[in-house]
C-alpha cells in the first residue's frame, strides 16, 4: 500500500513539471500575447483586444478610401517615330532589341520605389502602331471601364514636318471621337464621373480664356520625337514647328515635351505623372528652338505663344474662322501636308517574319493558303 501512494505522488509531480513546461512554452510562442489579450480594461499591460479591434478596423477603412483602380496611357503617333523606344527606355529594358510594333502592344510598370504615391502600383502601357492606319484599335484600350483613369500620349515625329500635322489631326480627332463615346456610357454608371473630369481639365488649362481652348477630355501630353534629327532643320523651320506645336498643346490643354535617344530629360518623370500620379517638373516653359521643348499645361497663354506664322501678305486670302483652322492653315502652307499612302502589296508580311515563326501556325497557314490557290485555280476554268 506505502508503494502505491509512492507511486501517486511521482505521477502528480511529473504533471506539475509537465504543465509548468507547456505555460514556458505557450510564453515562448506567444510572446507575451496572453497577458495582453486578457488585458480587456485597457490597463497599463500594452494595447487592449478592443483597441487593436478598433485599429484593424480603421485601417480596412482607409484602405477602402485609396485609389485602387489603375492607370491607363495609350501612345499613339507617327509611323517609325519612337514610341517602342520610349517605352522600353522608360522601363529599364534597354537591352532589348526593338521590335516594329504590329497593331497594338501592352506592356505593364511597376511603380518606382522611389514615387510615394498610395493606392496605385501597375500601371498600363498600350502602344498603337502602324502611325494613321489602325485608328479602331484605339477602342480596345480606351474603354468606358478605363476611360475614368486613362490618358493619351501623341508621338509627333519632328523630322518629317510634312508629316506631322496630317498625323495629329487623323490620331487627335479619332482619340476625342472614342473619349466622347466611353464617357457617355461610363457616366451611365457614375454619374460622378463627367465632374471629376470636368476638374481635372480646369486644373490642365490654368487661367486660360475656355473659349479660345477646346481641351481633350482626358490628360493629353504631346511628344516630339527625333529632336536630334529636328536639329538640322533651318532656324526658320524650326520656330515654326516648335510655335505650332505649343499652340496644339494650349488648345487641347496638353503638356508638351520633346524627346530623342539622346535626350531623355523629362521622359520617365511625364510617364510616372500619367501612370502614378505624380506630379510633374515644375519647370519655366522652355522654348527654345535651339534647346529641348518642354511646357507643362497650363503654363503658356495664348497671348505669350503669339500670332500663326503665316506672311501677312497670305492671310486676306485666308478663310478660317476658327484658332485651329487659322493655325492649320499657317503650318500646312509652310509645310504642304504628304499624306502616305500604300499599296498593300509592299506591306511586310509579318505572318512568314522568322521572330513571329511558330510551327503548328505556320503549318496550317500554308496549308490554308495552298487551298485557297487550288480553289482560285477551278474557279478560273470553271469560267474558261
């Protein structure tokens, strides 16, 4: 009987050493938390289970309240003029080789570590190629769903200014068409949404006379590419240009800046502007035909840009009645307009270019193509 009792009172001290080594181990892993959580009043132990409650809660709240939705910019503009560049220049991938756009591109960007914007951290890049010709394409990435967030960069190529006006106008006016339509019906789910945009252009235009400007909907910034090939033009040549280009950018309410691959001074701070949110250079307008462009909306007015570049012994014959007529007219007697035409049978057949080569694809191109010639075959001694 004495060993049986002997043998209890090992028993119980083994689970004393038990349970004294599992309250250690649940201190270990908790931390301390137990103390902490039974602290309900609030007492001098640490932050009480109500108010670390209270914080999860408010900081669910904020984060509802930030901006979640993406950025959208669409890069459109001269045929060759730089825009596949641009974008790999902008995001660091410069030892790739450039590749001609076919159609449209999508590429994303990550936000910079070191823009401090909330709420936004990828970015959309979507690039229209083929210059003027593939102006439908632009529906896919201006969106009602997008247009809310989304703007425009028009790639003008400074080098062919027989070019240039014909490339803004065809562009401009197929970007303000699609804006129109997508605010329409985007505005049927938010109401809300023509006001904040309405804001957004007072901002862009600054102090200048709304009847003399007719801004595009939606951020607009206008490049112009090749400034180190704009550099051999004639002094005369040159102002004219640049005097044209900063009127564009008064009346559409845009930000303009020139670029080449040299000279890259404002490229990733303009594309962190549109894509983040931040803000852009705060920079006296440089006008300068001998030096690099740069003017940020709503910097210049009307009065400052002056007069069209037209001899004052050409403008009784002029018949414009409105800013953009009368400037149009000015550069394109300057400049007579080559509108490029081509023959679709000179166009590159990217379907047998090798870096576009995929076997299956391939396989049931030339099969189809073999098909159809058999067909087009018959069909001729049908009628013989």
């Amino acid at each position: 009987m004495p060993r049986r009792v002997q043998h209890d009172d090992r028993d119980n001290d083994d689970d004393d050493d038990d349970v004294q080594t599992n309250k250690k181990h649940d201190e270990d892993f908790y931390g301390g938390r137990k103390k902490q959580e039974t602290d309900l009043g609030g007492g001098s132990g640490g932050k009480s289970l109500w108010d670390a409650a209270r914080d999860i809660v408010a900081s669910r709240e904020q984060a509802e309240t930030l901006p979640t939705e993406s950025n959208t910019v669409l890069l459109v503009g001269s045929h060759g003029g730089g825009k596949s560049t641009m974008i790999l220049r902008y995001l660091e991938r410069t030892s790739e080789s450039v590749k001609p756009t076919i159609a449209l591109d999508y590429n994303y960007a990550r936000k910079p570590k070191t823009v401090d914007t909330v709420g936004k951290d990828v970015g959309h890049l979507w690039e229209l190629g083929d210059g003027t010709f593939l102006t439908k394409l632009i529906d896919v990435a201006l969106t009602p769903e997008t247009i809310g967030n989304a703007s425009v960069a028009l790639v003008l190529d400074l080098s062919r200014p027989e070019e240039l006006w014909h490339t803004y106008e065809t562009l401009y006016e197929a970007i303000a068409k699609r804006v129109k339509y997508c605010i329409s019906e985007a505005s049927k789910q938010n109401p809300n949404l023509k006001e904040k945009l309405k804001e957004s252009i007072l901002k862009r235009i600054g102090d200048a006379d709304k009847n003399l400007v007719e801004p595009l909907r939606i951020p607009l910034l206008i490049i112009a590419s090749k400034y180190d090939k704009f550099e051999s033009l004639e002094p005369d040549a040159r102002k004219t240009i640049y005097k044209t280009l900063r009127f564009l950018a008064f009346y559409h309410g845009a930000t303009l800046m020139s670029y080449s691959e040299k000279e890259t001074v404002y490229l990733k701070s303009v594309l962190n502007h549109l894509l983040f949110d931040t803000k852009l250079p705060e920079k006296q307008p440089q006008i300068d035909a001998s030096r690099p462009l740069y003017v940020k909306s709503g910097s210049e007015t009307f009065e400052q840009i002056g007069a069209p570049p037209i001899r004052q012994t050409d403008l009784p014959d002029m018949q414009e009645n409105t800013p953009l007529a009368v400037w149009r007219a000015a550069y394109c007697t300057r400049f007579p307009q080559e509108v490029e035409k081509r023959d679709p049978s000179l166009l590159q057949d990217y379907g047998r270019d090798p870096q576009y080569a995929d076997a299956s694809i391939d396989a049931m191109r030339e099969q189809k193509i073999a098909e159809l010639q058999r067909y087009l075959t018959m069909k001729t001694r049908s009628r013989s």
